[in-house]
C-alpha cells in the first residue's frame, strides 16, 4: 500500500516560524559570525579603530523574516561605523568582503 501526503500551507507556515526553526537559525548566524570574526581584518598600528570592526558582529533573531514575512531568520551584521567601507571597499580601501565569505564558508 502506497504512503499519501497532504500538504497544510498552514502547517508548513507554523514550522518555518517555530521556536525549533528560529534556534536553527540562530545556530547557523553564530557560526557565520564566528567565521566572520576569524576572517575580519583589525587594522594597521596607526588605526584609531583598531580591532571596532572585527569586535561588532551581531547575531539578531528575527520570528517573521524574508522577503514575505513568513519565516524565521537571523540576521548578521556588524555595527561599526566603517563596517560598510570594510565590507565593500572605497576608492582608497579595497572591499573585504568578509560577511560575503563568512556566509559562503559557515552557516551548515
């Protein structure tokens, strides 16, 4: 006797926002965060920031996240003023990238 599946959208939607979803998300930006913290560059002897960057990664859990609202997510990001010069670079300072390859490398 063949199994037979029936899909709930709504049951669907309550597992990609429950507790259980959100904690693997966390999980998966903790790690992304600690490759991130690995790989961010600190800065020359002469910074007046050295090491701000490499210090302001944040994980934030999010319930409702994604591009319609339905699901749970964690962001990762980082706080320090300069955070977007390192990540995408300047005419002066070359791009980073280092939440790009954090994010590529970790998250499993």
């Amino acid at each position: 006797m063949a199994a037979r599946f029936r899909m709930s959208r709504r049951g669907v939607g309550q597992l990609l926002r429950s507790d259980m979803m959100l904690a693997e998300m966390v999980r998966r930006g903790e790690v992304i965060k600690n490759v991130a913290e690995s790989i961010a560059p600190v800065g020359g002897p002469g910074d007046p920031h050295r090491g701000l960057y490499k210090s302001s990664f944040f994980v934030q859990p999010v319930r409702r996240g994604g591009r319609r609202r339905d699901r749970a997510i964690a962001v990762v990001g980082n706080t320090a003023p300069h955070g977007a010069h390192v990540e995408y670079g300047t005419e002066r300072v070359p791009a980073h990238h280092v939440l790009l390859r954090a994010a590529q490398a970790g998250g499993r």
